[in-house]
C-alpha cells in the first residue's frame, strides 16, 4: 500500500492557488472602469482633508457613489 499521507497536499494546494488567481483575474478584468476616477479623486480629497471623512463607512459610500 502506498503511503502518500501529507503529499497529496500538495497538487490540492496548488489547484486551489490556480483557482484563487483565476478568480482574481476575472474579478480584475470584469471591474467598472467608469469608477477608477470618481475612487482616485475620493482618495485625494481624503488624504487632503482626514477630518472630514471621520464618519461611519455608509455615509462616506453615500457621498461618493457615481450618479
């Protein structure tokens, strides 16, 4: 009898790394580019001015969703 014990983990881990990264890709691929500046600009104004964005995650989603 073959004794394969820990080494089967080995091709499992790696088809669950390949999976991870597909998914990954087709999360990148399939993103709203519409979004990129509308987030960039949101991130300017924060770093320029943190006290105003001290409020709860919703309000702040709000404020910057795209119309």
């Amino acid at each position: 009898m073959l004794n394969l014990s820990w080494e089967i983990f080995f091709p499992i881990g790696a088809a669950l790394l390949g999976l991870a990264i597909a998914y990954g890709l087709f999360r990148y691929a399939r993103r709203d580019r519409r979004n990129d500046a509308i987030t960039e600009q949101a991130t300017r104004e924060e770093y320029r001015h943190p006290e105003r964005y001290e409020r709860t995650e919703d309000e702040f989603r709000d404020k910057v969703r795209p119309t």
